[in-house]
C-alpha cells in the first residue's frame, strides 16, 4: 500500500524525477470544503509516521484545537482537478499494533487517488465512506470525495493528505512529492496567501496551527456558464396523448429531439431539464436559466410554472413504455412547484430568462437532490413555447444554459 514500503532513493534517475515533477506544482488548496477549520498534526518528515519515501512530504489533518470533538464525519474534496480512483479498506483482524489499537489494516484504508497527469496525484486517507460514483471519473476542484474516518493504519481520525509520484491507479509504490503551493488561511493571524509543506506548522497537544480552508481567487469567476451539448445534456419532452413512436399510438410519449416542447391542445407537452450542477460554484449570488423561444405553432406562446422534480428519472434506462427512445407519460417524475404563480408567456425569437437563485443554492446546500426541473404549461388551449433543447446542432450558442454568479467567499475567524 502508498506510504508503507521500502524504496531506496539512491537512483539518480528517481531523485531527479522528483525534483522534475514537484517543479511543475499544481495549485492546491485545502482539501476541505471552504471555511473549514482544521490543525496540522504532523507534517513532512513526522517521526510518528512520515519518515518513508511514502510519506515524507505529506500532512494530516485533525480537529482543530480551539474546538471540542474530533473530525470524524468532515466532508473531504479534491485539493485540484483530476480522475479520481477509489480504493477500500480490506480490514485484517490480525494486525493490532500495540501503539495503535484501532487499526483495521496496515493500508490507508478507504481512501482516493486524483490523478492530476504527468505523474502526479493527490492521496485522501483514512476515510469514513467515499462519495458515489467518482471511482475512474474526472473531479474538479472542491468537488465532495468522501467523509473523514480513521480506517486502515490509522490511531485517531484524521485526513492524511499528500502529493504524490507514481500510477494513481494502482495500489502500490510511489514517492511523495513537495507541496510548494498550497492557498490556505492561518487561523489568528488573518493571513491567506500559498505555503509549502515545509510551512506548515504541525504537531499535537496545542503545538500544531490551525488552518482554514478557502477558495482559490482565480476559482471565482465573475460568471460561470453551463451549457451543455448532445454528449452531456439531459432535457426531454413528454405528452399526454400521442406517443410519437413508430406506428403512432399511446398512451402518451414524446421525443428526445433538438426541441423543448411546452404547451397543448386538449392534451398537454411538458419538458424536463437537468443541468450537473458539479463544477459549478457552491454558492450562487445569482443563478438564471437561459432558453431560447423558436417557435409558437398555435394561436400564442404559453405562460409557464416551473416545477422542481423530485424523485430520479432517465428515460434511456428505465420506464414501462415500449422502448427507451422517449420519456412515456406513464413514467413522467413527481414535482413541487418551484415558484410560486405563473411564469410569464415567452416571446419568439428571443431569451427567456427564469431566476432560480434560491433553487440552485438549496440544491448545492443539499436541502433536497438536484434532480432538476419541469416547465408546465399554465394554458392547453392551443397555446405553445418551444425552446431549443442540447442536442440543437444548427447553433449550438442558442442551446439551453445555466448562468451562475458566485457569491463572495468570506468566512469569518
């Protein structure tokens, strides 16, 4: 396992390897989410368990000293942009070190590799649980690996964090590498700038600073912009009555096509949209919705509600219908209304803009699950909204984008 071998560093080859990758640094930031408190409890070269080519450069993390309690349950995240791979604990009732009772295993137990390229990942040790669905996926920076634990060679919960050299897809050697730039505050002092590993005040019993967790200028851009395409887009529309599929029919379908259809005449069309919501800001000043009104095929365009869906829905692997093509009525998700009131009818040819800045924060601040919206319409009387969906080919600027402004980062000593 990382950390717990024996590698020699007399090779030329491997000492300049090294230098050669640390050189090309990374920006890390800490990896917890932003304005979490944290003390340094053993830094680079620790007589306790950093003395190994492993390990000599890495850090970890406990509770911080002017807090009671420990650590345990503390939400880790990516320290930069990656391919995550997760490994788990393989407990062994056999290894009971006297100086650490609670260990399970001689490895880092659960934990998370970002691979970073060229060589480099990042290691998350000695987790609680690991978040769903990242193993061999891309992460970006502050995106939620997993909760803090003490598995594996572990006496006490704590993150061990490190940089390292070698294949993040293997559990095996590799060589920890300086950290040279890493954005932090220094609780007491105020101060936020970027340290190396070597800064890092560390120790137990008081002796160790605490640090807080804090956003990389540069990762707060005055505006962010999702808008997805045919490859990562989720939108769809559904109708009541008429099924288009082969052979006509029903009861009730649609069709995933270049469209986002709203409205009806005596039946009614609904559509459906989920953005992932991953990379964006974890705090939104401002969060708008962008569609684009193409056409109106009866009498006048339709006001709208905007639903919350509330429960899963992915017309490409479930349903009762006849086939995965379309999103059956039948399997058409449960919703709240998200705003309260009608929203105004859309005009053709232009932007229709809805705010949802209360929706997007709820759903980053996970008071219930981002499974996306609904637009309903308020009239089935020969009344019609068509939007542009992401699989519009023909001007991929005119596809349906979320428009994100950050909030302010600022968290208080």
């Amino acid at each position: 396992m990382r950390g717990f071998f024996r590698l020699s560093l007399c090779s030329n080859i491997v000492l300049l390897t090294v230098r050669a990758l640390s050189a090309q640094q990374i920006e890390l930031t800490m990896p917890f989410e932003p304005g979490t408190v944290v003390r340094c409890t053993q830094g680079p070269g620790g007589t306790y368990s950093h003395r190994r080519a492993g390990s000599a450069h890495a850090l970890d993390f406990g509770s911080p000293t002017h807090l009671l309690g420990s650590l345990r349950g503390t939400p880790v995240v990516a320290a930069a942009g990656g391919t995550a791979h997760v490994y788990f604990d393989i407990p062994d009732p056999s290894f009971r070190p006297a100086n650490c009772p609670t260990a399970t295993s001689r490895s880092f137990g659960n934990h998370v590799t970002v691979d970073h390229g060229s060589g480099l990942f990042t290691i998350y040790a000695h987790l609680e649980s690991i978040a769903e669905n990242i193993d061999g996926v891309p992460v970006c920076r502050g995106q939620l690996l997993g909760w803090v634990d003490s598995t594996g060679y572990s006496c006490g919960d704590h993150l061990h964090f490190s940089l390292q050299m070698g294949d993040a897809t293997q559990v095996g050697p590799s060589v920890s590498v300086p950290i040279n730039t890493m954005y932090v505050r220094r609780v007491g002092t105020g101060q936020a700038g970027f340290l190396s590993d070597s800064e890092f005040v560390c120790g137990e019993r008081g002796v160790g600073q605490d640090y807080q967790s804090i956003a990389l200028i540069d990762d707060e851009p005055t505006e962010s912009i999702l808008q997805p395409g045919p490859a990562d887009g989720k939108d769809v529309w559904t109708t009541s009555v008429y099924c288009y599929c082969p052979g006509g029919g029903g009861p009730g379908g649609g069709l995933n096509n270049e469209a986002l259809v709203v409205g009806g005449w005596g039946d009614e069309y609904r559509s459906l949209i989920e953005f992932d919501l991953t990379c964006l800001p974890f705090e939104a000043s401002s969060a708008v919705l962008h569609l684009f009104c193409y056409r109106n095929r009866g009498t006048a365009t339709t006001p709208l509600y905007l639903d919350r869906i509330t429960e899963f829905w992915d017309w490409r692997t479930m349903g009762t219908g006849a086939d995965h093509d379309r999103l059956w009525w039948a399997d058409r998700p449960d919703f709240v209304q998200a705003i309260v009131g009608q929203l105004p009818a859309p005009t053709v040819g232009a932007w229709y803009t809805i705010d949802i800045t209360d929706l997007y924060n709820d759903w980053r601040f996970e008071a219930f699950p981002n499974y996306g919206l609904q637009l309903r319409p308020v009239s089935t009387g020969n009344q019609w909204a068509e939007f542009y969906g992401s699989d519009f080919t023909d001007d991929p600027t005119k596809r349906p984008k979320l428009v994100i402004t950050p909030a302010p980062s600022i968290f208080p000593e």
